[in-house]
C-alpha cells in the first residue's frame, strides 16, 4: 500500500459526516483542551489537550 496517496478523514459517529481534518469542522477551545465538533448536528468528534499551541499543528 502506498500511504503517500492517503488522505486524512474525520467521521461524525453520530450523523456519519465526512470531512478532511482541515475542512469545516467547528473547532472550540476550553481552558485546557480544544475539540472539533461536527458542522452538521455538533457532536464532539476530536477532544485533544492543549498542548498543541496552533490548530495547525492538529492538522499535521
């Protein structure tokens, strides 16, 4: 299997949204933690602590 073809995806596991991790998920940020919610019925999909000082480094 080649993985340089592969392509990041998030799934909703409430309503099966698809989505690549840098598309339209709605990101938020508590005092110690951000999450990615889903755009189409809101359900937390990533909860990640905040140690990552940018969204862009959940990306990579």
């Amino acid at each position: 299997m080649n993985n340089s073809n592969r392509k990041s995806a998030l799934f909703c596991p409430s309503c099966g949204y698809k989505s690549s991790l840098g598309g339209d998920w709605k990101m938020s940020s508590a005092s110690d933690q951000y999450q990615l919610r889903c755009p189409n019925c809101g359900s937390v999909v990533v909860t990640q602590s905040q140690y990552c000082t940018e969204y862009s480094e959940i990306q990579n």
